[in-house]
C-alpha cells in the first residue's frame, strides 16, 4: 500500500470522509473570514499552524495560535 503526501500550504480538499471522521486540509489567507457553519460529519479535530485562528463553538470563543489544536467536545 502507497502513501500520498500533500502540502497544506496549497492544499484545500478534503482527505478522507467515513461516517466518524473528515480530514480535510483547508488554509486561509490572512484576513480571510469564513462564515458561520456546522459541522455535523462525526469528530473533527482542528490544528492551527500558522497565523491565529478564531473559534466559536456552543456560544464560546477562543482565539488559537500557531501549535494549538482545537478539540470540540
């Protein structure tokens, strides 16, 4: 079985989706705002690796930075 390897500097798409989980490699460009959504596909997991990201989630906000990752639970 072979690999693929992607850059998430260039990359936006999604990886895998199963019932539990989607890996989707997604940046953005400084500024950039992307609007309310749900995220109802299973567990998702967010690592911020550069710049400072801005979460609210159940009405709490946080803002993340390079190194951090986002668990909702």
């Amino acid at each position: 079985m072979g690999f693929e390897v992607y850059d998430y500097r260039t990359t936006n798409r999604n990886l895998l989706i199963t019932p539990e989980i989607r890996a989707r490699l997604y940046h953005m460009k400084p500024g950039q705002v992307d609007g309310r959504h749900s995220h109802d596909l299973g567990h998702e997991i967010f690592l911020i690796l550069e710049g400072l990201a801005e979460f609210e989630i159940n009405g709490e906000k946080k803002v993340v930075g390079p190194g951090r990752c986002v668990l909702p639970v």
